[in-house]
C-alpha cells in the first residue's frame, strides 16, 4: 500500500495541472482582446524620438524637458526656417569636405615626388660641377628644396590625419560610409 500512494498523488498533481492548462482557448483569448481594444476609446500618447531629445557628447544629464507650447505658436514656429544652424549635412556635404581633403592630399603628393625630383637632380649637378661659386648656388637650392620637401611630407601626414579625423567623425554622426566615396 506504501507503494500505491506516491504513485496515486503524482497522478493527482499532474491531473490537476492538466486542468489549469486546458483553460482559454486562442478563439477566446483574440475574441476578449478584440472587445477590450474596442472598450479603449482614445490612443495613448505616441512619443517619437523629436519628444525624447538627445543626450549631450559629454554624457551629462540631459537638459529638462520644455514646458508645453500653445498649438498657434508651435505652428508658428515649424513654419519659421532655422537661419543660423548651419550647413545641412547630407550626402553632398560629407562628399564634398572628403573630396577636397583627398584632393589636397594628391596634390601635395603629386608636389612631393616633383620636389624630390628637383632634389635629386640638384645633387647630382652638385656633384658634377667644379666651381666653387656653381656649387655654393646648386647647394643653397638644393638645401631650399629639401625644406620645402620636409614641409610638404608633414604636410601630407597632417592631410592623411585630416581624412581619418573626417571619416571618424562621419561614423561619430552616422553617416553611411558611402557618403564619404
């Protein structure tokens, strides 16, 4: 008897159980949402994300909301074009700022190699000449060169410095990396 009666509660519990399962049907269930959407006379308020703001770069609180403006002046004011907010920043504006960064980039690249060029024939006229006074001049240009060829590699490295800057700033703003082609 012992035996029988663990066996006789687990059939108890589990029947029971089955029981509370079996409850609502989903015919049910849809047909009692269906009667309380209709009983729901007016929708809630819908929050878009112009009525959340965003957060400031620096991570700080954010600002306290604004109070509620009357209907005519909210309509006054999406009607007035904001004058001072700078340049729109689509597509054509993020393409254009890397276009010039990698324009300058080539042409102070294409710059460089002319330099480097110039430099390398001066030192060879330098070598060959015998005069003195040819020398003294062919070394004062070729030193003048080797400045301007020393600027123009800071230069390129500041400019290749200027394209990662623009592109992290891109991704920064979420712009899609295409614009930037």
């Amino acid at each position: 008897m012992r035996l029988h009666i663990p066996a006789l509660v687990t059939v108890v519990l589990f029947g029971a159980n089955g029981a509370f399962l079996s409850g609502q049907s989903l015919a049910d269930a849809a047909k009692k949402e269906e009667e309380r959407r209709k009983a729901v006379k007016a929708a809630g308020k819908v929050y878009t994300n112009k009525d959340l703001g965003s957060l400031p770069p620096d991570g700080a609180a954010p600002p306290p909301p604004k109070p509620a403006e009357p209907v005519d002046a909210a309509a006054a004011k999406e009607t007035e074009k904001p004058a001072d907010k700078g340049p729109v920043k689509d597509q054509a504006y993020w393409a254009q700022r890397m276009n010039e960064l990698r324009t300058q980039l080539q042409r102070d690249q294409t710059y460089v190699e002319a330099l480097q060029t110039r430099v390398n024939s001066l030192s060879a006229d330098f070598v060959n000449r015998d005069d003195p006074a040819q020398r003294a001049m062919i070394a004062n240009e070729r030193q003048k060169s080797i400045a301007e060829l020393d600027r123009l590699k800071a230069q390129i490295e500041a400019g290749k410095k200027a394209i990662a800057d623009l592109e992290e700033e891109a991704r920064r703003a979420g712009v899609p990396p295409g614009w930037l082609r």
